[in-house]
C-alpha cells in the first residue's frame, strides 16, 4: 500500500491515479472529510493528518510500502523559514516512528543551491530526510508549466505574457505536473537502498518568448512577451500582499542567472512528455 500526501493537488492526483489505474493500493492522507470523498469513490483508503501533525501521519503511514511526502507550499514565508521547518520536524518524527518501506519525496530544481530563496524550504526538508535510514528518493522537477495559469488571462484579453523569467529568449527548464506524477509512480514502485535524486523537465527548454507564442497558437491571437523590471518586483509583490518577498525574488534570481539549476549538469535528466501546448490548451479551458 502507498500513502499519499498532497493527493488533492496536481503531483498527488496525477501520481494516486497512476497507481490506481495500475491496480496499486492507495492510502489517501487527507486533512478534512470534503477532500476524501472523491478519493474514497476511486477506491482509496482513507486517511486524515495535517502535515504538522506528527502522531496523525505515523498512524497514517503505518505498513505503507512506500510514504510520498509533498510538503505545502508556502510563497510568503516567515524569516528563516519557520512554517517549513513544522512541517519538516513533524514529517521525520513520523517517519522515524512508522518506518515505511521506502519514501519519495517532491523537491526541485535547484535544492542543492547555497543561496538562500523560497526553494531553500526543499533543501531543508532533503537535508532533514536524509538522515533517516529508509531508502528515500527526491524528485527534483523544473519549474511547473502550470506556473501559466496566473498568465493566462492577460494573455486572453491584453494579448500580453508579463514576465519574471529573463532574458525573454532564455529557456528555462520546465515540465508539466502529469509528468511530475507519472515518474513519481514509477519511482515509489522501485527497490534501491539509501538515498537517490531523480531529476525531471520537459524534453526542451522553453523561452518566455516561445511561452508567449505558445499562448498566441492556443487563443487564436498574438501574445508579446514582456519583461517586469527587476527594480520593481518588491513593491508588486508587496501590493499583492507578500510580507517577505526576498526569498521569491531570489528564487526569479537564481533561475535568471543559472544558479538554480540541476545538479547532474544534464547527464541522466528524465524527460516529460507533455508538451506546453498541451498545459496551455487545459489551463485556458479552465479559465473559461
């Protein structure tokens, strides 16, 4: 049996429902009864811990073969990263305590970064995990071509991608969630001993300018993109609500000047298949 966290997102869906159409027992953690529903209809066991919970998640990972861990994501973090540092204290304990047969954990790109930036809350959680004698894997995927969705309207009406990703002809290394959970059920379904890094992206690098051409195929119509000035990105982000924008900056920092990047340098990088056309056909169906 596989227990899943994060099963009401993207990653956990697609990954659930990989092993189901492969006939694999599911053990759904959930944190209220609304999200099980769906999951119980599909045949799921049904499990409720919150991620900080400690003694919720041991009971909820007790004789699973394999433990996937997708942390929250938390875009406005306090100093020092305190929120992650919960949930990572309460995901060791409870793996200490039910001691699954192995785990597969959802990092990114980059976690192997000195500098600190928003992503340093999966480094934190690597670094955390790896002390634990259970065969761990992580996941590093690139940047999510779902990312988009917050584009897709000005894109729809002003015929504009406003970009934080620069140059507009760097590609960058993205790759779409059904991949991210399709190669994470595969993995939870392997052997290995001790711990090992699976890195993921599409199967090429994808410019902000080929986005915006992209979106233009999609909605019939032309889309520029355009850059946000870097010197203004602080008091957006403020604006939009964001306390402690730094570590998102540094993040949009770290993908521009390349030090966010995969470790392995290229060699063994596994490769999606689904195209961005593909996200951006689903993303601007949903947007109606």
């Amino acid at each position: 049996m596989y227990a899943i966290t994060g099963i009401t997102g993207q990653v956990g869906g697609a990954l659930a429902r990989t092993l189901l159409a492969a006939h694999q027992p599911v053990r759904a953690v959930v944190r209220d009864a609304g999200k099980a529903r769906e999951w119980a209809a599909l045949g799921c066991e049904i499990a409720y811990a919150s991620l900080n919970d400690a003694s919720a998640l041991a009971a909820a990972f007790e004789g699973a073969e394999g433990v996937f861990i997708l942390p929250p994501s938390e875009f406005d973090p306090a100093p020092g990263f305190p929120e992650a540092r919960a949930v990572i204290d309460a995901v060791v304990t409870a793996l200490q305590w039910a001691r699954p047969g192995k785990v597969v954990c959802l990092s990114t790109i980059g976690a192997q970064a000195v500098e600190n930036n928003l992503l340093s809350q999966r480094t934190l959680l690597e670094q955390a995990l790896s002390t634990l004698a259970i065969p761990t894997a992580f996941l590093r995927p690139a940047w999510f071509m779902e990312n988009f969705a917050w584009d897709v309207a000005a894109a729809r009406d002003q015929g504009v991608l406003a970009s934080f990703l620069q140059p507009l002809d760097k590609p960058v290394p993205m790759i779409a969630t059904a991949d991210i959970g399709r190669v994470a059920a595969e993995l939870i379904q392997q052997s290995w001993d001790g711990c090992r890094v699976v890195e993921l992206e599409a199967d090429h690098r994808i410019s902000p300018d080929e986005a915006a051409a992209t979106f233009a195929k999609v909605l019939g119509h032309p889309v520029k993109a355009q850059v946000v000035p870097r010197e203004t990105w602080a008091n957006l982000f403020k604006s939009q609500g964001m306390k402690n924008p730094q570590p998102r900056i540094r993040m949009l920092d770290g993908f521009n000047e390349g030090w966010i990047e995969f470790e392995s340098n290229g060699a063994g990088i596994v490769k999606g298949n689904t195209t961005l056309e593909t996200v951006l056909n689903g993303l601007v169906a949903r947007a109606g």
